[in-house]
C-alpha cells in the first residue's frame, strides 16, 4: 500500500541522522491517510503561493518518476475530489501556455495522427460534393429556363401569325396529360409538355459538336494505334470512306441513346426526352425508325424541321413517320418557365388554366365525346354510355333551381360557385 509511496534513497542518507528521518518518514507515509490531509490543506491557496513556471523548471520529472510509483499514488488518491478543489481557469492563467507549447513537437503529434480517417469521420467530403451538385444543378437549370422561356415567346408568336388559339389544342402527349382541378402556380411548370424550336436546336447543336469531337478522336487514335503496333503510317481515309465511318458513327451514338434513355447527350444536357405519340416510353423499333428517318429532313432544304416550328406539337418529319414526341423531361427536378415569364404568361388567356397530376384515388373526369350521340340526341349504334350517364330528362328540366341558401354558403366559406348557381332555367310560355 502506502510503504512504496516513498522511497529514500540510501545513498543520500548520511550517518545516523539520516537514517532515523528516513524511517520516520516512512512510519508516517504508512499511518497518514493523504485523503485525510488534503482535507485540512487550502489546496487553492498553496497553489497561489507557487510559481508553477519556476517550480517546473527546477524539477527533474525523470527522476521524480523513478521514485514514486504511480500506481500506488492513484490507488491512494481520490482524484476527483482534488480536482474539484482546484480552480482549472486561474491555473491556465497563471502557466505560460506557450512555454508548453513550444515544448511539444506538432509534427511528431500530427504524424501519429490518421488525418485522412479524421477528414472522413467529420463528413466534409459529402458535404462538398452535395454542394457541388447542388451548384452544378442550379446553374444547368438556369439555362434550362432560359431556353424554354425563348420556346414561349417563339410559341407565342408563331400562334398569333397562324390566328391559333392554343386553348384549345392539347400541349402535352396523352399519358403525360395531367388531369385534375386547377391550381395557380407563379413559376409554371412545363414538365411533359411539348418542346419547341429552340431547345432542340441547342440540343442538336450540342450533339454535332460531341459528334464531330468523338470522331475526330477515334480517326487520331486509331492512327496512333496502327503506327504503334504496326508500325506503318496512316494517312487517313479517303473522303467517302469518311463519309460513310461518320454516317454509322453518327447513327449508332443516336439509336444508342435513344433505345436506352430516351434521349442524346445533348438532348440530356438541355433536358429533352423522345417519347411516344401518346408519351409512352420509347421502344427500341421506334428509336429505329427514327434514327433512320432522320435524313429525310434535310430533303427539300430541310423543309422536314419547318413542323417543329409550324405545328402544335413541334414534331419533325422524323416524329411523324416515327410517331415519337420530344418533350420536356429534368429528371428529378420540374421543368420551369423564368419566373417573370411565367407571370407575364399566367395573365395571357393561353397560359391561364394550368394542370395538375390526378391523385392515385382520383377518377379522371373525361368527357363523352360528340360521336357518341345522334343529331336527335339519342346514343349512336354501337356507343357505349358514360358511367353517370342517368335517365333522359326533358331539356326544359336540364337545369334545376338551385337553393339560394347552399349558394350563399359556398360564397361563405370561400368555395367557388357553379357558374350556373345563378341561372334560371328557361322554359315554353305556358309550361308549369
């Protein structure tokens, strides 16, 4: 226990005197218990009256060390009760800081330490990439909008030259169309509608220029290849063999990424997608046939890409024998108008009624078309009959009275009104 707390030394110890202190000493160091003399010392007071820089400077830690035995120290210590003795923030005040840290080497420190492991464990490294995605996706989106807002203003203006009336033709292929109540939006959404003149350019510009950058790739390195293993020179092909390696460079990149995305790189990069007529997904048979037909266009000084411009659903010659679609499609992300576009749009009467996705839950309100009925208003041979189609009614009866009590309610609470709450039915003179 305390016996080895402290040990004299016996060659310091000189004549009887010594020797009679020495055991004194260690007969005391055996019977105290220090607990019980920390509890009478001021530890904060003795502390005080130290000069800890000076005290540490006379004192060999080595050869303290070698005489006291650690183990038994902290045995016999309650170390937590003399910390809480001791004021941490007045200590730290009165030791010179620097002093200490001039003594400790940083470097051997920080080659003990994993700093790569540590790096990882703190998490910046996914913090800067998903900030660098968010900026990199931010900034793509930015230009996405610029280009559909031109597609807008170019729509706009070609439906006024041709005196169409865009309110009444469908914008979105079929299985894209939302279906829905209205809902005012200030930047609107334009995913799925139909893309216009504008951004497929940028997106056909961009695939030439990949196009022509790959090919002029592979041409170098398949000379440096034939030179390398070969060793014979290369001097390249003749123009129509040129011609033709391009042509079926330039028709697999296209098939290729069609048949398996939907769309080129550059058609990626500007957020396009080919779809079907009625926007199903594209099958391999019609990316083909697109991709085959595309040549046709340039027939007649490329009168085949005058629809894109010209007609409602912006459809290439291509499209057509294809029946594929080009629509807009970000992904993960909705494609948008500007913001200030969008607003000056949503006052325009084309650009009033925006849609929205049907819940799973929700039935799709479609219409019986006119064909299902006669001139006498009866339904036509074959016809099937709507599901809340009921028992024919006389047309003076068509429309009921409606309360003015349920009317006044609906005006109450802030539910829009019938547009037909406020008409009377209008009936023969001298019908009850």
């Amino acid at each position: 226990m305390a016996s080895n707390l402290y040990k004299p030394d016996r060659r310091d110890s000189k004549g009887f005197l010594g020797r009679v202190t020495g055991a004194m000493t260690g007969r005391v160091a055996e019977t105290i218990d220090p607990n019980v003399v920390l509890e009478f010392v001021d530890v904060e007071a003795l502390v005080e009256r130290i000069d800890i820089n000076r005290l540490l400077d006379r004192i060999d830690e080595n050869r303290v060390l070698d005489r006291i035995d650690l183990n038994d120290l902290l045995e016999n210590v309650d170390l937590n009760r003399v910390l809480d003795r001791i004021d941490i923030d007045r200590l730290l005040q009165r030791a010179d800081l620097n002093q200490l840290l001039k003594s400790i080497d940083l470097d051997a420190v920080l080659r003990e330490v994993d700093l790569e492991a540590v790096v990882r464990r703190s998490g910046v490294p996914e913090v800067v990439a998903a900030s660098t995605s968010h900026a990199a996706k931010s900034a793509l989106d930015l230009g996405r909008r610029q280009l559909v807002g031109l597609d807008a203003l170019v729509g706009r203006v070609v439906d006024r030259l041709l005196r169409r009336d865009r309110r009444h033709l469908p914008d979105t292929p079929e299985l894209l169309r939302a279906r829905g109540p209205a809902v005012a939006q200030v930047r609107r959404t334009v995913t799925g509608r139909y893309a216009n003149a504008v951004t497929r350019t940028v997106a056909s510009l961009i695939d030439i220029g990949i196009l022509m950058a790959t090919y002029t790739l592979a041409h170098a390195g398949l000379k440096l290849l034939i030179n390398v293993l070969f060793d014979a020179s290369f001097t390249g092909w003749s123009g129509r063999v040129s011609t033709i390696a391009l042509v079926v460079w330039a028709f697999l990149y296209v098939f290729t990424g069609l048949a398996i995305t939907g769309r080129t790189v550059g058609k990626s990069i500007v957020g396009l997608r080919v779809v079907r007529k009625n926007g199903a997904t594209l099958p391999v048979r019609s990316a083909f046939v697109r991709t085959l037909a595309f040549p046709l266009n340039t027939l007649a000084f490329g009168l085949g890409f005058l629809p894109v411009l010209l007609h409602h659903e912006h459809r290439a010659l291509h499209d057509f024998i294809a029946g594929t679609a080009v629509v807009y499609d970000w992904g993960d992300r909705a494609a948008e108008l500007p913001g200030p576009l969008a607003t000056f749009l949503s006052h325009r009467k084309a650009w009033t009624d925006t849609e929205v996705a049907p819940t799973p839950d929700e039935p799709l309100n479609t219409p019986t078309p006119p064909a299902y009925r006669d001139a006498d208003g009866q339904p036509a041979d074959g016809a099937q009959p709507s599901a809340d189609a009921g028992a024919e009614r006389p047309a003076a009866d068509v429309e009921a009275p409606v309360d003015a009590g349920a009317a006044q309610s609906h005006t109450d609470t802030g539910q829009p009104r019938n547009a037909h709450a406020d008409r009377q039915p209008t009936r023969a003179p001298g019908q009850r």
